[in-house]
C-alpha cells in the first residue's frame, strides 16, 4: 500500500508548483471578474475599465495564440558532406596537405625538448604552510 501512494506522490510532486500557480492565475481572474460585476452595479464605469483591462493585460487578450509548430510538415535538408572550400566560396589552396604537413613536421620540430611526465601527487603539509590562516580564523570566531 505504502509503495502505491510513494508512486502517486512521485507522480503528482513535479506538478505541484505548476497547480498553485493555476491556481494563482484563476484565484486572480475571479478576483478580477467579482470587482468588475460589483462596479457594475454600483454604475463605476471608471472600475469597471480598470477590471477589465486589467483582466485583459493578465489574459494576453491583445496577442494573437501561438501557433503549433507543424513537426510532420518540417522537411530534412539533404545533407552531403565535403571537403571542398568552394562550395563556401572560398578559393582551394593548392596542395594543401603538403603544407599541412609541413606545418606539423615544423612544430614538431619546435617541441621536441617537451617532455612528458607522470603525474604524481603534491605532499603538501597544509598545518605547517597555512598555520598562520588557520589560528586568525580561530582568533576570529
């Protein structure tokens, strides 16, 4: 039993800030509904404007509904991949992956007294380095 209302409170606990603000916006619109039906009785058309449109601006009556995008209707681009700066209409270098390749052999070149090492870890003595940090911070408290 107590398995059954875990999975109905699981359910029902995403939609519980979205029911009190619902409930918030109706709570409002009938607020705004009464104080208009008391203006008019009363004959305050000055009221009566100011419910409705303040019943209006809360509706977003002045905008128009959105539409629905229609997913079925959206049809995929034919995609082709290539390699050719043309098709962007940028001008192909000639011979290229020579270049390339002479640009990797040059930097290469360059780094060659790079060393790659293991990584180890540091032996820090936090007490003795931070001694000074932790005793103002007592001193403080």
């Amino acid at each position: 039993m107590s398995s059954i209302a875990f999975c109905v409170i699981k359910a029902m606990l995403p939609h519980l800030a979205q029911a009190s603000r619902d409930f918030h916006r109706w709570r409002y619109n009938e607020m705004i509904l009464e104080t208009y039906q008391m203006a008019k009785k009363r004959k305050d058309t000055k009221t009566m404007e100011k419910a409705a449109s303040s019943y209006a601006k809360f509706n977003r009556i002045d905008l128009e509904d959105e539409q629905a995008v229609p997913y079925d209707l959206i049809v995929v681009q034919p995609f082709t991949a290539t390699d050719d700066p043309s098709v962007l209409g940028i001008k192909p270098i000639p011979n290229i992956q020579e270049k390339i390749q002479k640009m990797i052999a040059k930097y290469r070149a360059e780094t060659i007294d790079i060393e790659d090492v293991e990584y180890e870890e540091a032996d820090l003595e936090e007490d003795v380095l931070f001694n000074d940090e932790i005793e103002n911070a007592k001193r403080q408290l």
